[in-house]
C-alpha cells in the first residue's frame, strides 16, 4: 500500500512540474487513448449545416516534411445527415477536414 502511495505521489509532482503545454498534452493523449463520444457541428451562419457524431478525436495537421502546425482539424465520424444524434441505417463513417480560420463549429462530447 505504501508504494502505491508513493507511486502516486511521484507522479503527481511529475505532472505538477510540467509546463502547461505539456500537461495538455499529456491530457489529451490520455483522452485518446481512453476514447471520447466527441461531437462536431459545421455551421454556416446560424444555420447547423453538417454533423459528424462518434468521433473519437480530432487532430490537428502537420506537415511532413517541416512538422509544422496546418491551419486545419481532421478526423474519423459518423456522417449524421438526418442531425438526429445517432447512426442510421445508411449513414457511415467518414474522414472529414475543416479550416481553423474559415469554419464556424462546435465539437463537444456527448454522454
């Protein structure tokens, strides 16, 4: 029990001891390999015009050759096209993109 306490203990000033960007990340690499139930809305204007559900994640782009950060957001979802929240017969998952700058959305995880 003692080195469990310890254990833990240590990993918590480890963690404590981290820049933010770092604890972020941490937190979001433990997010995904935990899995989330994520939501995207696409909007355009006030009008909800495309939603993906069950997605696990969204990822940020990279170059391949220099690393560096694209100004766009992928991943793997359910197409809702009915936007009722769940998957239908007919609608199936997909690899979606969508710019930083020029996309109005919303991603949210649903219980």
């Amino acid at each position: 029990m003692k080195l469990k306490t310890l254990l833990f203990t240590v990993l918590v000033l480890l963690f404590a001891g981290c820049t933010q960007e770092t604890q972020n990340s941490l937190s979001r690499s433990l997010q995904n390999w935990t899995g989330t139930n994520g939501v995207l809305d696409v909007y355009a204007g006030d009008k909800l015009i495309h939603r993906f559900i069950k997605i696990d994640k969204v990822s940020t782009a990279y170059g391949t050759n220099d690393s560096k950060l694209r100004p766009y957001r992928y991943g793997y979802g359910i197409d809702d096209i009915n936007f009722n929240g769940k998957k239908d017969p007919g609608e199936k998952k997909v690899y979606f993109e969508f710019s930083d700058y020029s996309t109005s959305y919303i991603f949210y995880e649903r219980n």
